[in-house]
C-alpha cells in the first residue's frame, strides 16, 4: 500500500510541474527589454514560450505620455503561433512601454510590460 501511495504522490507530482509548464511566458523580445537602439524600430516582435491564441492575445506600445504609438495591428505571426508582434509609427527619441496579454492555446493568461529606449 505504501509503494502505491509513494508512486500516486510522484505521478501527481509530475503531472503538476508538467501543466505549469505550459504557460506561454515572455521569452526575448525585439527591440531588447529595457534596450536602447539608435534607429527607431518598425514594429515590436515578442517571442512566447508556447503558441498563442490569436484571437486573445495582444500587445500595444505607448509612450511616455501614454499615447497609443503602435498602429493597433499587433497580431500573433501566421508562421510562427510563438510570436506576436505590432507595427509602430514612426518614433522620435524617448522612452516607449510595451504592454502584452497572451492566452496560450493550453488555455492559460499570461500578461507582462517592459520599456525600450530610443536614442537621440
């Protein structure tokens, strides 16, 4: 009974670690979180740990005032279901926020920001 309730407990175990996996998390972005590049970016590229869900998933840019400076076309690449990314206007030197919200396909909601800098 006991060697049956040691190999429960491991199976559990394991199952466990195996779901928290899953959730897609922020894996490297472009620009480079909390970067400073001298040519303003076209777009934002994120890259996730698992495929998203496109119709739930989204990404905007603001910048320092809160002003909405991507062209509100982020979308989850075709190509790749681990990417999302958004066009921007052009950008002038300054600090912009990059604000996200996925749903990986396994059903879990992962959020996140982070800053870039363009230079002057």
């Amino acid at each position: 009974m006991a060697r049956l309730s040691a190999g429960l407990v491991a199976l559990l175990l394991l199952l466990a670690a195996t779901g928290a996996g899953a959730h897609a998390f922020l894996d490297r972005t472009e620009p480079r979180v909390g970067g400073t590049v001298r040519t303003p970016p076209a777009q934002v590229t994120l890259w996730f740990t698992e495929r998203l869900e496109p119709a739930y998933s989204r990404v905007k840019v603001v910048n320092a005032a809160g002003q909405q400076v991507d062209k509100a076309d982020g979308s989850v690449d075709s190509n790749d279901p681990r990417m999302l990314r958004a066009s921007l206007v052009p950008l002038g030197p300054g600090t912009y926020r990059v604000i996200w919200r996925v749903l990986s396909v396994d059903t879990h909601v992962t959020e996140g920001d982070f800053t870039f800098r363009v230079g002057s």
